[in-house]
C-alpha cells in the first residue's frame, strides 16, 4: 500500500470512483482528510472530505454533504483554479 502523499491548497487530486473526478485542494489534511472542492454532474462546484484509502482519494462521507462552493467565499479562488484545469 503506497503512503498517502502529501497535499497542499490548490494541489489538483483525482477521486476515485465509477469515474475519476478531478478536484482541487482547498485545505491542510485534518485528522487524515482534506476539503476539496470538485464539479459535480450538472457542473456545479461543491465541497466535500476525502481521504487515502488503499492507495487512492476516496470520498469520507458516503452520504456526501454537497456544499455549495460556488456561493461561500473562501472557495473562490479554488472553484476558478478547477474550472481552468482538465476535465475528464
């Protein structure tokens, strides 16, 4: 199992899951976790936990607590470095 590799705000992370998202760092780990902020199906930026499960960024919450990012400020300056970046 690979280490879990060090993140800083603005790093750009993939999540895995039926698809990889694409997602940018918005905060330092916390108890194992980072915030990111990512696009979700309908395009709209939202706020989410993930963490290094067996060598990929999984999501924490399976429930996921959707937060707007596009209405909060602090998520500003990381909702534009995503939309700027690649998308798969």
């Amino acid at each position: 199992m690979s280490s879990q590799p060090e993140l800083k705000p603005s790093d750009l992370i993939e999540i895995t899951g039926s698809h990889p998202i694409p997602a940018v760092v918005t905060s330092s780990a916390f108890e194992d976790a980072y915030e990111v902020v990512y696009l979700d199906e309908t395009g709209k930026a939202v706020a989410e936990e993930v963490q290094w499960v067996d060598g990929e960024w999984k999501f924490v919450h399976l429930t996921p607590r959707r937060i707007d990012a596009e209405s909060l400020e602090r998520f500003q300056p990381f909702v534009k470095l995503l939309r700027r970046a690649p998308q798969t």
